[in-house]
C-alpha cells in the first residue's frame, strides 16, 4: 500500500530536508513539496499529493501544520481521503486514521472544532446584544442606512477578492471550458470540468457559469464560452462527449474511453445500464463521424488495455 508523503515551507530561505528525511524514514515512496504560506489556497503540489492517493493509500506529513491552514480545514482533508478509502497520518502528532487510538484522536479533534465555533458563535451573539443594550447599530452604518457609494465600494471590495482568488488556479480548469463551449450544455461541461485530474476548483454548475463571465469580463476568456448552446437531441449527448474527450486525448483506447464514461462521468448507457463496454463505445464513435464531430478518415481505435 503506497505512502504518500507531503513537506511544505513558508518560503524559499527554507527547505525541506528534514521533512523529506522523516517521510522517507517513515517508508514514502513519493514525497510531493510545496513553498508556500500555511495559510494559502495555492498549493499546487498539495492538490496533485491529494489527486494521486487511491484507495488503500496513506497520505503522511511531518505535522499537520505543514498540511493544513485550520483545524477545520485538516478534518476536511482528512474526510477526502476517507471517501477514497485512504488514511492519513502525522510523524509528529498523534494522528493515524489507519489505528483505532489514531482514528479516536480524529474524532476528538471534530468536537473541538465544532465546540470551538460554538464558543464564537455565543461570543458574537453576546457581543452584538451588549452592542445593542447601549443603543448601538451593529454593521456598517452607511451600509445600514443605504449609502449607495458604501455599496458600490462593498460590492467592488468582495468582487476583487473573488478575483484575486479565482485567478490562482483558473488555467488548470480553464482549458477544458474552451475546448466545449458553447458546444456542450454546461451540465456537461461540468462533469468534464469535475473528471480533471488531480482534481481542480469545486463548482457547482451555477458557480462554475459565474467564473466564466468573471473571466471573460476581465478579458481572461472569450465571449463566445457563454453563448446559448444549441440543445442536441438526446442520442447526440454521449457521441459529442465522447468526440471531445477524442480530441483532447486522440490516442485514448476504447477501453479508457468506456471507463471514462463509467468512473468520471457516471453516464449512463443508451439502454440505462452502469457499466460501459469497448464495443458501446465505438457505436457512439460511429454517431460521432456521421454528425461529423470526428473525421471519418480517422484510424480504427483499438480496444487496449485499461
């Protein structure tokens, strides 16, 4: 079962060499780095360390304030890697959700988050009703009032930090929303954008529409992505699918393109089935040439392996 390790510095006058030590003492056979802030959400290698774990894998750091921002943020991780049937473990904490003692710690770990935020939920409650005893107006004032200059200044406040974050990982996803759009309908798109590997930015299909014009009113993303995608009929769905994801990876087998279909993007067969199979795929190759989404002059693909 391969040991996933992870080592991370805050900046480049640091270096890892003590957390490579430990992570290979500890028997990692990949070890992925990063030199970033604790605090900062662009961790490249941190998303390829998560995208590579499978099932029955264990993720290792030195200690969990080399992995996480938060407490909250850790328990998040760590239920990931429970979904793929993985664990977790930190060398110098006493965190291994492969044991019971370690799995125990976890779940103490979760009550103290959840009674941490209740403490700043009643420390709020009781500050904004003291406020209010001394005939305070909790908020903005000019909010409250309805300044319109206040509100312009909010609104443009908030859209440059959603700028500012948006902009920090928008080229890995990016690339696959130009390669379908306006073509697929963005139910589609989304489930090409949710199938990248290792896994990129969470959208849901009205977010992942609002990052779109984001980029495009910042001239990151062309206009045309957003424009009306014509409604195929319901037999045109899979062979449009399966053209672009041909065109993307023109050497994909009929193999990969059925687990393609089964694993990533949950489709159904044309007969409501689960499972894809080599040879349904290649019917929907055959659709795809004659709605001339792919050459005809194309090679036979082959079946290959998985």
């Amino acid at each position: 079962m391969p040991l996933i390790g992870y080592a991370r510095v805050s900046t480049e006058d640091q270096n890892t060499a003590a957390q490579v030590d430990a992570l290979q003492k500890a028997g990692c056979t990949v070890i992925y780095e990063d030199t970033a802030s604790g605090g900062s959400r662009d961790r490249p290698n941190l998303a390829r360390a998560l995208g590579r774990v499978g099932e029955g894998d264990t993720l290792i750091v030195m200690r969990i304030d080399r992995l996480a921002r938060s407490l909250t943020h850790l328990l998040e991780i760590i239920d990931t890697l429970k979904s793929r049937g993985a664990g977790f473990r930190s060398i110098m904490d006493p965190i291994d959700t492969t044991s019971a003692q370690g799995m125990l710690m976890t779940q103490l770990l979760g009550a103290f988050a959840e009674f941490e935020r209740s403490l700043i939920r009643e420390r709020t409650k009781a500050g904004v009703q003291a406020a209010v005893a001394r005939g305070a107006r909790p908020g903005n004032p000019k909010m409250i009032d309805r300044d319109p200059f206040a509100r312009i200044a909010l609104s443009r406040t908030m859209r440059n930090a959603y700028l500012r974050e948006l902009k920090q990982g928008y080229k890995d996803w990016l690339p696959t929303v130009l390669r379908l759009r306006p073509h697929l309908s963005w139910k589609l798109v989304l489930r090409s954008v949710q199938a990248i590997k290792p896994p990129v930015r969470s959208f849901s299909e009205r977010t992942l529409v609002k990052a779109c014009k984001a980029l495009v009113d910042e001239g990151l993303a062309p206009a045309q992505i957003l424009e009306t995608a014509k409604r195929p009929a319901l037999d045109d769905r899979v062979p449009r699918l399966v053209a672009a994801q041909l065109l993307l990876q023109p050497d994909a087998s009929l193999r990969n393109l059925a687990n393609w279909l089964t694993k990533d993007l949950r489709e159904p067969t044309p007969r409501g089935g689960l499972v894809w199979t080599a040879e349904g795929v290649k019917r929907e190759i055959e659709k795809a040439k004659k709605l001339k989404l792919l050459p005809r002059e194309n090679p036979e693909i082959e079946s290959g392996p998985d």
